[in-house]
C-alpha cells in the first residue's frame, strides 16, 4: 500500500455539509421534523373545527384550514432553512478557529496520521468504522462517532483512496454521492 497524502483547509460550507449530512441521516431529527409538520397541522384543524362549532363563522374555518394547508405543504421547505440556518451559526460559534487552516492527512497502513492547527495525533486501522461518500466529500467515522471531513477537491486519487479505507481498514463503505440535503 502507499501512503496517500492530502493537504487541504476546511471551508464553513464543508463543515456545513457534514452537519447537514448528519441530520439528514438523523431518526431522531427526521422523527421530530415529521411530528412537528403533522402535529401543528393536526391543531390547525383541530382549531379549525373548534372555531366551526363555537364561532359558526365559515370564513374563519376555511382561513385556518387553508393556513393549516399551507404549513403542511411548505413546512419541509421553512425546515431545511431553519435548520440550515442553525447549522452555520454552530459552525460559526464552535468551528471558527478551523476554517481556512491547513489540515494535513496521511494514510498508511497502519492507519490515519492527522495534522492540524491545534491537533495532531495517529488514528489506528481499527478505530474507522465507516467511510461516507457523498459528491464533494468523504467522511470518515471513527468508533467513537466523530468524522474526518475530507473534501473530495483535495484527494488526487480518490478511488485509491475510497479503497485504502474500505479494503485495508476494512471500514463498511456508504454511496451518500445522490445524497442532497432535504
């Protein structure tokens, strides 16, 4: 095997991507986006019938329904921006320090040696459990739940590289290329 050596700097919409790609895959943010659509449409309608039985004002029913449409039809879109939205204020408070620093990375058979501004340590061949592939990016698990993020615009070869994870570390490998955030 050859050693393969990466240099790069970690831009904001990297960082980005990885969060997105995270929640996106998330049961427990996918889960609370589903109850947050349904149940605020669901008491949209609720309110709706209540209004018709107290206030016997149609147009007030047929306003509230018609909110209550509109919430459940344009809610994923508001979702994406909200939670968008988040993400590049986390990276901004917590990430600020990384963005445009030179990263360095060598993989080699006995793992993956990485270089930072303020880390530098050896991840051994057993502590990568999954390597990501999105279109502009790997991500690279680790046992302990924590991802390298490579963008792809840095590795020259990036099937030896996909390989040398999957085949050497014998890391289980995701296709996420047609993945986009939703």
């Amino acid at each position: 095997m050859n050693d393969i050596n990466i240099h790069f700097q970690l831009k904001e919409s990297d960082f980005l991507a990885y969060q997105m790609y995270e929640s996106s895959i998330s049961k427990l943010q996918k889960r609370k986006r589903m109850i947050s659509r349904y149940a605020i449409t669901l008491v949209y309608i609720v309110f709706a019938l209540f209004s018709m039985m107290h206030y016997q004002k149609p147009v007030l029913v047929i306003a509230i329904v018609i909110v209550a449409f509109i919430w459940f039809l344009f809610y994923p879109t508001y979702s994406r921006y909200q939670y968008k939205n988040h993400f590049q204020k986390h990276i901004e408070a917590h990430f600020q320090k990384r963005i445009n620093q030179d990263v360095e990375i060598q993989v080699n058979e006995e793992g993956i040696y990485t270089k930072d501004y303020s880390f530098e340590g050896k991840i051994n061949k057993r502590q990568i459990k999954e390597l990501i592939e999105t279109k502009d990016h790997f991500f690279v698990r680790l046992t302990t739940e924590l991802s390298l993020i490579i963008p792809k615009r840095a590795v020259e070869n990036k099937r030896e590289f996909a390989d040398t994870i999957v085949n050497e570390f014998h890391a289980i490998y995701t296709n996420a290329i047609n993945w986009k955030w939703s």
